[in-house]
C-alpha cells in the first residue's frame, strides 16, 4: 500500500505501524512488569521459609501458592501485548489474563469464606457458608467459569491479525482484532462479577476481629481493580492508535499490582519488620479485645 504526502507527486509506501520494544512507554510498562515478577518471586519465598506462621495461614496457606502463580502468569501476560501482532499473541493475550486473574480473585474469595465461617457464630448463617466452605472446590468452579467464557470467545469470535488502512491515512496499523466484542465483554464482565463478590465479602468482614487487615487491604485491591477498568473501558471504546495494547497491558498490569501490593506486601511486612504480630497469642488476644469491647465473647470462650 502507498500514499503520496503533500505537494509531492510521487507516492511511497505506507509504514507498518505497531508498539514497538524501544517505545519509552514499553520500556516503562516491561520495567514495572518485571519488578512485579521479581517482587512475586520475593514474596513466595519469604512465604514458604515462613509457612507455618500464623500470617500465612491467614492469607491462605497453601492457596497463596496457587496465587503466586496466577500472578507471575498475570505479569508474563503483559508480553503479548507488545511488539508486532501475531496469531499466538492475538490468542493468548487476553485470556492468559483473565484466567490468570480470576484464579487469584478466587483464592481470595475462597479465604474470605473460610473466614466467614470461621467467625460466624449464627447457627443458620453458618450452616449455609459451610456448603461453600472447601477452599479448592471454590477455585475450581469460579476459575472453570472464566475458562468457560475465554474458551467461547476463542471458539465464536476468535481474535485475528488486522492490517487497518482506515483510522491514518499515512500508515497502515496492525493490530489483533475481533469480529464481535460480545464474547470479550462476558469475560471481562465476569472478571467484574468475581471481582465484586469477593469486595461485597471483605467489606462485611470489616468487623471481624482481623488482626492482619485482611477484609481491609482485599476491599482496596478491588475497588483498585475497579478504577483502572472503569477508567480503561471508555477510553478503550473510544481511541483508536497503536498505543491501545499498551493501554491494555497497563490496565492488566495494574490489577495484578493491586492483589501484591495489597493481599502479599503487608503479610511479608509483617513477618520481616513486626514479628510480634506473627504468633497464636497475638491473634487470641486480638479476638478477645474485639469481642470485649462489643460486649461479648465467641462461643469457644464462654465455655
């Protein structure tokens, strides 16, 4: 393809236009994306020299295994957002994501529950969390869902490489495009869905005795989710250029930040720089000075 620029009269081909490695805003985002892995890798080492602290039983035990490695997986998704389109990128970059992901929100959601019954002293209330209370039964469906959707969108509107010559006149821009978004909105949509569910649990939670925070900092991590992608939609929608993959791998980056920043980070705090918080007697008298000063105490101390 060519095009002739202004007063000239003789044409010359048009450039291949795509995000490209020396980019300054690549550079930018691969920089942050590796300290993410790195910062991954630190974390589940300290876990596992760690492992039968009262910190680490708290964010999960042996699920935050399962979440480290959703989140090297979520920040190795990144990659197949940049440099030039093609088909194994195209299919894989939205859903290594989203799959990645979903299994990290639901490790969470599966430790909110434990939780949940843990300090539910309601008979009724305790029967009907406990049908739900198998931590790998919970990541197996709510991850098997999302499989579900991306393999649908695969499988009815599966991405392919697009030389676009419409949206410039003086380049042709290559990028992964997709025939109908409606498969990619229900994997984006069911992200959403997990995402809220496991807010709405960690905001309920917020009155639980939770010496570590963790109703706290998971309620920040979504509602952080929730900003870079509300923010990311429209502008999705609505701007078209090279830098969109950029934009996507941003937004992807920034959600898997959330969950390390917010879920790991201070555990590993805790466990190098406040150690007096990592023991059972720490966690007893924490749960009898919440229940004191209500006015009561759980059922196992009365007796």
């Amino acid at each position: 393809m060519e095009h002739s620029t202004a007063g000239s009269e003789k044409c010359v081909p048009k450039n291949m236009e795509y995000l490209k490695w020396d980019d300054s805003f690549v550079i930018v985002l691969v920089f942050f994306d590796v300290v993410g892995f790195i910062t991954t890798l630190i974390a589940a080492v300290i876990f596992t020299v760690y492992f039968n602290t009262p910190v680490v039983k708290s964010a999960g035990g042996y699920l935050c295994y399962i979440m480290f490695a959703s989140l090297l997986v979520s920040f190795g998704s990144i990659f197949a957002f940049i440099a030039k389109p093609t088909t194994t990128s195209c299919l894989i970059s939205y859903p290594l994501f989203a799959i990645s992901f979903a299994l990290c929100v639901s490790c969470i959601l599966a430790n909110l529950i434990q939780i949940f019954v843990g300090f539910t002293f309601e008979k009724s209330r305790n029967e009907k969390l406990q049908r739900f209370n198998n931590p790998l039964f919970v990541v197996i469906v709510c991850t098997g869902l999302q499989v579900f959707f991306c393999t649908l969108c695969l499988v009815v509107s599966p991405p392919y490489i697009y030389n676009n010559l419409d949206t410039f006149q003086n380049y042709i821009l290559i990028e992964c495009k997709l025939e109908s978004m409606i498969t990619v909105w229900a994997v984006i949509g069911y992200m959403a869905l997990l995402a809220t569910v496991c807010f709405i649990f960690a905001f309920k939670g917020r009155h639980l005795p939770d010496l570590y925070k963790n109703a706290k900092y998971i309620s920040l991590s979504m509602l952080i989710y929730f900003v870079v992608w509300a923010i990311f939609i429209p502008v999705r929608l609505t701007v078209h250029g090279m830098y969109i993959p950029a934009g996507e791998g941003f937004a992807s980056l920034l959600s898997s930040y959330s969950i390390l920043c917010c879920h790991f980070c201070p555990k590993c705090y805790i466990i190098l720089f406040n150690k007096e918080l990592n023991n059972e007697k720490a966690i007893v008298d924490n749960i009898r000075n919440h229940f004191e000063n209500k006015g009561k105490l759980p059922i196992a101390s009365k007796n």
